[in-house]
C-alpha cells in the first residue's frame, strides 16, 4: 500500500487529496479544501500546509501542482513557484517531492526551480492524466469557484492545443469564469431591469456566488468563499449585493426583480462556457476516432457544465462524480497528482 498527498495550491483555495493506492488502483482517498487567499496572505501558507499535512496517516511522497502563482503578490511566476516550492519544502522536508509539468510528467523540486513556467498552472493536466485512465476520448469541463478548465482527450492522449494560461484562454480551453468568485462585471455589461435594460457598475458588488445562492444552484454551505461585502450567505444579503450590481438597493428592487437579474447573468455565464467549449469540442470531434462525449466535474458541473454541454449538443454527456467517488469531483488536480505520485513511487518499489 502506498500513501500519497496530493496538493493544487490555488489562489483562493488550497485543496488536498489523501490517497492510498495499491497497484494503481485507488484504495481510499480523502479530500479537504482550505479556503485561502493568497492575495492578503500568502506568508501564510507554511501554516496552511501544516494543517493540510494533517489529512490522512503515513505520508510516502508529496505530489504538487499550483496556480497560486499567478497571484498578484507576486511580480512573476518565477517567483511565485519559488516561493510556494519553498514553503513545501519546509513542511515536507521528510518525504520525496514531486512537481506536476504542463506535459503531463513529475518533476524533482529543483528541475521546477529550474524551469518554473513548466510547472506554472500545470493543474489541467492532473485532471486529464486523470480521466486518461478512464477514457480515451472525451472533452473535460471543470468547473471550479473560480475559473473554468477544457480539456481534450483524443485517441488516448491529452490533445490540448496549449500549455499556459495566456494560450488557453486564447484557443478556449481556460474560461475565467467560475461558481463563486467572478465579479458579475465580468460576465455582463447590461442586465433586464423593470422592463428596460441597464448597464452594470464595475465594482466588485456581488459575485458569481450571489447569483447561485439565490437561484437555488448552491447552498450557504458551498459558498466557502468571502463574500464581496464581507457580509453573510444567506438569500438576503445575496440580494442586496446583487441590486448594488445596477447602484440600487432592495428598497428599489424587489426579490422577483432581482431574480430576474440573477437568471439573466446565469444564462450568460452558461454562454461563456459554451463559447469555450464550442471551440474545444469542435477541434477534438474532427479528429477523433469515436464519439466525444463531455465529461463533467467541480462545484458547478451540474448547472454550469452540463447545461453549457447541452447548449453546444454534445453528443454524450457524462458526470465524472458517478464513475468516481463525488468528493474526487471536487479536487481534481489534487487527486490526479496524487495517483501520478503514487503510479511513481511503486514503480520505485
């Protein structure tokens, strides 16, 4: 039995997978998610760490990938996995280290030291090495708090046209959009309001969570991140975030108003992902040997990723929470670098 931790140490959330595998097939796996904002305090994450350290029992190798460092207390990339590398290594300075890569391999800490932007947002290729071990051809949707992950698999092989964030969102395959954390600026510039149409103010009034709270998408317990006033996650206070979006209040707009308001920007994020997903479907179909069905996962798979998949006519859609364990669904990255840490060890022993 070997027993790895898996970590995707994210800008906002830091997840953690405990696996234990024997013969490459996972015995037992245990997933915790820590909200943590790396933008107010990322000298932090040794604590944070040490906490996630915790999970399970014996640890025999740690797997890491990470988009933290695109966080802006950083000036580059370099030195944000410098510093994420760094606080690993002092937590876990008693177990073998490995670094997932943008191709899909583990690197040693000092060969990512070495070539950073190598194992910078290397997380989507966890999740399809991953799924690789399940499907051959498919088109991953992730669809996490923040951001949202395309990826193709065709023929057996992760076929993504890019590697790094600044790629991906050209060609599709990274939707900056996600279940909680996108201010609604970002998703419309004008919303229905008593029979006329607004613009919207471009200040972080309410985000992507408001809108899924009060339609009923999530509940007060999945909203795990700050809300934009600092207030509360209930129905409510969700509102009155929400009539700030067109500079009212909820003495000026009524609930089934603002409800309105909610459905209006729920079915335009659909659209963003669908746009993304279009581009990334439409590439893998062409050359792909069988049908591409679309693979759901994350917090919004079912009323993001499913109803973004039904726009675009996928031909199958699939959920990846009912072939694994629906906690895996919710920290991918952090399981598939652990199974691949895993894969990696055994072969050692």
């Amino acid at each position: 039995m070997v027993n790895v931790l898996g970590l995707d140490i994210g800008g906002a959330n830091t997840k953690a997978a405990y696996v234990q595998t024997q013969k490459g097939s996972i015995k037992d796996v245990q997933v915790i998610v820590e909200y943590f904002p790396f933008w107010k305090n990322s000298q932090m994450l040794v604590e944070v760490l040490q906490k996630l350290k915790t999970v399970g029992g014996r640890v025999d190798a740690v797997g890491i990938t990470m988009t933290a460092e695109l966080s802006d207390v950083y000036k580059t990339k370099r030195e944000g996995v410098e510093h994420i590398l760094g606080c690993v290594k002092k937590v876990f300075f008693d177990v073998p280290l490995y670094v997932l890569n943008t191709d899909a391999t583990l690197n040693s800490i000092e060969e990512a030291l070495a070539t950073p932007l190598g194992v910078a947002a290397a997380n989507w290729a966890a999740t399809g090495w991953l799924v690789l071990q399940y499907f051959e051809n498919c088109v991953v949707v992730d669809v996490g708090s923040t951001s949202t992950s395309i990826i193709p698999i065709v023929d057996g092989k992760l076929a993504a046209k890019s590697k790094t964030d600044l790629d991906k969102l050209v060609c599709g395959e990274l939707v900056y959009t996600g279940s909680l954390r996108t201010n609604l600026a970002a998703i419309v510039q004008t919303v229905p309001v008593k029979n006329a149409v607004s613009t919207v103010s471009s200040e972080l009034f309410a985000l992507s969570g408001d809108v899924h709270l009060i339609l009923g998408n999530i509940n007060r317990e999945q909203y795990t991140c700050e809300t934009a006033d600092g207030k509360g996650t209930t129905r409510s206070e969700a509102f009155t975030r929400l009539a700030r979006l067109v500079c009212a209040d909820t003495d000026m707009l009524n609930e089934k108003e603002l409800t309105l308001i909610a459905q209006h920007i729920y079915e335009k994020q659909i659209q963003q992902i669908a746009t993304g997903l279009s581009q990334v479907y439409t590439r893998a179909k062409k050359v792909a040997s069988t049908k591409m069905p679309v693979l759901v996962a994350g917090l919004g798979k079912n009323f993001l990723a499913i109803k973004a998949a039904e726009q675009i006519k996928a031909e199958v859609i699939m959920d990846l929470g009912e072939m694994l364990p629906d906690k895996v669904s919710l920290a991918v990255p952090a399981v598939g670098v652990a199974l691949m840490t895993a894969k990696q060890v055994e072969a050692k022993t």
